[in-house]
C-alpha cells in the first residue's frame, strides 16, 4: 500500500526516458576526433590506440612523480619538526 502512495507522490518516478548510453562516445572516438580537427588529418585507429598508450603513459609518470616528491616533502618537514 505504501508503494501505490509513493508513485501518487512521486509521479515522476514512472516516467522511462530511453537510455543515452548509445549516444555516449568513447574515448578513443573523442581523441581520434580532437586530433583529426586540430590538425586536419585522418588518423588510423592503430595510431589512436599508440597515443592513448602514450597519453596513459605520461599520466602514470605524473601520478608517480607526483607521489614521490609529495612524500619527499612530507619526509623534509617531519624532519624539519623533529629538529625543533
């Protein structure tokens, strides 16, 4: 019984809208198009796989790097502090 209020109070609840999930891009298909208007060349999916490799790498050396010198400069000030 309760169920039948809730949909009287919520009536928006029974509206189905069509999933946009088919219109949703995919990375690849976003990068291919970003670099194909940037440039005004066609671009093979094999060379956007390399890039997004490439893309991934230096993202991974950046969270890396980061991590390290963030640990680097926390060891500095706790040992700033224990000098003082």
């Amino acid at each position: 019984m309760d169920d039948n209020f809730r949909l009287i109070a919520n009536p928006y609840l029974l509206n189905t809208k069509p999933s946009n999930l088919t219109d949703m891009k995919t990375y690849e298909s976003q990068l291919k198009e970003i670099i194909e208007l940037e440039y005004n060349i066609y671009i093979h999916p094999q060379l956007i796989e390399k890039i997004k490799i490439n893309i991934d790498n230096e993202i991974n050396n950046y969270i890396i790097d980061k991590y390290v010198n963030d640990l680097i400069d926390d060891c500095i000030e706790q040992t700033i502090k224990n000098l003082i």
